[in-house]
C-alpha cells in the first residue's frame, strides 16, 4: 500500500496518512524476548541493507528497510489529486538501523568509539539514501515511548522523502535568504552569537553545545561540529569524530538532569538534490534534542504557538554541571 | 514577570517562555481535596470575572484569569530585541471557565441545556476580552493529563493573544487568500466538499460533523455550526445550541471508540480586531477536537510532517455509529 501525503486545505501543512503504520509492534519492555532486532532474529526484519562490521560476523550495526514505512519507493497505485482535496504519493524510502546487538544498550552508555561506529553507520546509509536524489534524508532518534519509540531495541530511523514538506522547506528558505542577505552561513552566526554571549553555552570542546534562544521544550539542546559539510551524508570523519566524542555524556546529562527522559534526536541537513559543494555555502548539518517532559495543548494547537515552561538561561547552566560530572 | 516572546530564526516560529508555568499544580487525581477550582476554594483563584447564573448564590459556571497565565497584560518590564535573538513581550490575557461545580463531572456528561450553558459562558468572557481588541482571542479545552491538563476538575480556557502567530497568521491568510480568488468562504467550500463526497461525515443535523481530509491525529473531528459569524465573540444563539446539541454526544462517541481519550478541543476563529461584518465574509467559527492517542517523533520535529496512522475515511464511520448509539 503506498502510503499518501495529504495538504490541509486551511493551514498548507502536509500529513501522511500512513494506515499501516497503526499495525507496528508497541513493545517498550525491557525484555529481549521476541524483539525483532535483537541478534538471531534477522529473519524478522525486512532484507538486511547494511552491517557493521562488514561480512558474516556477528554485527554491530545493522540496517534494513521499516517494516511499517512512513514512505515507500514509488509504486503505481498512487494517485493525485488537486483542490480542497490535495494529495499525491508519499514516496521515498525509510530505513532503521540498530545501534547495537546489545537489547538494552543505550546511546548513553557508548564509548567514543562505538559512538562513533554508529555515527559512521548513519553516515554510509544517509549517503546510500541520498545517491537516489531525494529532497531530503531526515535522521532522527526516538527515544522512549513519550517520543513516539514503539521498540525498546536502541535504533534509529533515516527517511527519504521525494518532497520537502513546508516546515523544512521554510527553513532552508530562512538559511539560504540569510546567506544571500550576509554572505554567512546562519548556523554560523547563531553559533558565533552564542558564544558571543554564553549563557546558553553547554559546553564548547571540539563541539559546540548550546541550548536555542528560542527553544521550545526544557533542555532542548543542540550539537554543532563545525565541520562545514550541508548533510550527514557529507559529514568529515573529524565532524563525525567531535560529536561521537561529546554526544554520549550529553545524553548521559539530560538522562541526570531531567530522569532519563524521553527524547527525539535529529540531524538538521540541507536538502539531497542540491551539490554538496553549493549546500555547504548556506547550511551545516548539527543534532538537536528535544526532551519529552512537556505536552503541548490547545493553544499550540490552535495558533502554532509553543510554550517553553522553563528559559535555556537558566537550564543550559544544570545540563553543563550534569555533563561535566557524567563525562568524569 | 511579564512572559517573553522569542522568534526562532532558523525557522521563523514563535516560542513563548513562561517560566512561572512549570510551578502548576499538577493534580489529575480523582478528588476534590484541595481543588482550587472547586466550590469553596474560590479564594484561591485569582478574582472572579464572571458567575452563571449572575448573583450571590451558588454558581454553575465560573471565570477568573489563569494564575500561571501564558500571556499577561502590558506591563513596564518586557523588552524587545531584533536580529538573531529577536524577541518582544508576550502581552495578551489568559482566563480560565470552570464548567461545572462537580470536580468529577465532564462536558460528556452534560445536558444540551448544561452544554449551552457552558457555551454562552464563553461566548460571554470571549466577547469581553475581544473588546480590548487583541489579534486573537483562542478558546480551548485540555481533556487529560496527555492533552496538558493539569488539574482534573472540568475547566476551558480562553487566551487574548495581542500579536497573532504566524501559524495563525498563516491559516487566516489561506482563508482570505481563498475568499479573494473565489468570493466564497473557504470553510463553506469545505462543508460542502464533505457533503458532496459523504465519506468523512460523522453527522449532520444543525451542525456538520466530520473528520477532516488531511486529518492529523486519528479521530480528529470538526463541528461546523453553520451561523455565518467569524468568531465565538459574534456567534449567535442558534448556532451555539446547535452544537450543545451535538458537542456531548459527540465526546461521549469518541469516548467509546477511543476509551475515554485525552483531547483537546479548539474553537477556531478570525482576528479579534476585524469589523464582524467583514470577517464573516471570510470566517466562520469552529470547533476542532484533536484526540491525543498518537504521539509525534523526530521525524514530525524534523520536517513540520505529521503521520496519522489512520484515515478519516475509515474512522469517521466508526464514529459516526459510536455517536449515533450515544446519542439515545
């Protein structure tokens, strides 16, 4: 079944009507029993795309298509359609990759090293997902049945979609209009100006950690390695190297600071259509986390406003106590 | 402490931070014990605006501003900021309606005459705070902890907005955009769309029930009152007894197909500082109910895409039935 995207006529937003995303496990115990990802279930999974290390070993990483995708290759039973009834095939493709064999492992817990294998895991398939020219290959991961993690099972997820839907298109159109205003990049500027100022500053060794000006959840928290590359498909191994090195004791911090919240990572990039040399002009590629302690209600979603119970002022400053004693 | 809005500049939404918010109470539990909302309490509320019926004796419908408000009215301590770290105060007014005087009763349970009243109550508190002519004036209601209530005890909520933001902005633009190119109201075009197909329709008797094309969460309903005002501040009579009507059995449906859900509920309306006249030519008030089953992840975080794991054409009929046996 291929999957649909649908415009809202009264607010331009895109959906996915995706009805069989409704059948996927909802298996968040913390039992390894029956969970499709772990080690000698391969069977379980859709045809295997990727694994680390390479070969007939036992894996360390491994990645093969969602079983129940958010997008699919293009088919032929899509159809389209204009007006106050607008729709057109979601297409694209959706991947998982699993971190570790290990069922209750998590990020957390990496050394630098295994960190980084998962880094370089995300990178080789975000690059595999990008050869076929999509608009966008989105990188995240849900962590926690409050962010939208159906399996216990450490992975994260990469989405090809054909289309930019209007939220990521509206912020690449901020990025490049700020390079055509300046001549800059605007992740640049907001990472010079946080350190202008500091009070957000989480800590700046090799990556920089800040929490936004504007950020929209307590403790949301944002990597910038400044490697200078548009997507994760282009990431340096230095770029790659920085964040394997400073990610795990954040997450070891906001797991300290808030009780190992739940949380959705992302890997903000530039579209996969555009040369890299181009992209890398106007757009860098950084994480950002978005703990889940707070529900947005009525208000956001009648207006599109958030409302941030707590300033990054003040939690930046625990988050970087937390780290430095996690990364001891 | 006035509250602040941030505008983020990557992409353009507004935050507000409102740090006095995380000291709510956060009391779901099933007891009256020390509800300030309760008969009583009433000196624990901030002073009371409005009392149903009017007098000295008992209430049934009661209104004061919030006490962790969201917005608060001009005061001399905000400040405003441009560039890169933009901001400006968060100046508007947040009340909250108690609906009932029973802590554990619920709109579900409510009678057309109990439902109308409730509606005339907010029609009134909306009335006045548009007279101060903010952008908007946006009521709703958070039904369980997973839609951001924090106390049990049945309450709405209105909040004057003095800036309206951009996703506000945006969807009054489609609907003046679309009654610029066609002389018609977009919602009116809407109805009459899902009357023609039929397939999304829960109900239609005074108020027209469905579930929208480009749903985002399963379930998601509209109650569309055909009383040609543009705001609940303008709605008539007949229109709010139409959906007094239909609003409780509608709740008590989707009760019965969900088990008692979280949801909020949301009256769309036009900027509060248009003539009524001329804003009906373009608007009409609604009701929208988003139950809160589902929960969004990295990939909604990412890209502003939302996945409904469901089709309104598929739930709109179990609804439909759910409501039809609720209403007898």
């Amino acid at each position: 079944m291929i999957t649909e995207t649908r415009v809202d006529a009264e607010t331009g937003e895109w959906r996915l009507s995706a009805p069989r995303r409704a059948e996927r496990p909802d298996d968040a115990r913390p039992t390894s029993v029956g969970c499709p990802f772990c080690p000698g279930h391969e069977d379980q999974t859709p045809p295997e795309r990727m694994r680390l290390p390479a070969g007939d070993g036992p894996w360390q990483v491994r990645a093969f298509a969602n079983k129940f995708p958010i997008v699919s290759p293009a088919g032929t039973d899509g159809s389209t359609a204009t007006g106050l009834f607008s729709r057109f095939p979601a297409t694209g493709d959706h991947e998982v990759l699993v971190e570790s064999p290990e069922h209750d492992w998590d990020l957390r817990f990496a050394s630098t090293e295994k960190a980084l294998e998962v880094l370089l895991g995300l990178r080789e398939r975000a690059r595999a997902l990008a050869a076929g020219r999509p608009a966008a290959v989105v990188v995240f991961r849900n962590y926690g049945a409050a962010a939208g993690a159906s399996l216990r099972h450490p992975h994260s997820q990469l989405v090809a979609l054909d289309q930019a839907p209007p939220g990521l298109a509206a912020r690449w159109r901020l990025a490049r209009g700020h390079y055509a205003d300046t001549g800059r990049r605007l992740v640049d500027d907001l990472a010079a100006a946080e350190r202008g100022t500091g009070e957000r500053i989480v800590a700046d060794n090799g990556v920089l950690v800040y929490q936004p000006y504007a950020a929209s959840v307590p403790q949301q928290t944002v990597l910038f390695p400044d490697d200078g590359r548009g997507s994760l498909a282009d990431a340096t191994d230095d770029g790659l190297a920085a964040v394997a090195r400073t990610l795990p004791a954040l997450l070891r911090g906001l797991a300290e600071v808030l009780g190992d919240p739940a949380y959705n990572l992302v890997v903000h990039a530039g579209p996969s259509d555009v040369d890299a040399r181009e992209l890398a002009r106007w757009c860098q590629w950084h994480v950002e986390i978005f703990p889940r302690t707070t529900t947005f209600a009525g208000l956001e979603l009648a207006t599109g406003l958030l409302v941030n119970p707590s300033r990054p002022e003040e939690t930046a400053p625990e988050l970087a106590k937390a780290m430095s004693a996690a990364g001891r």
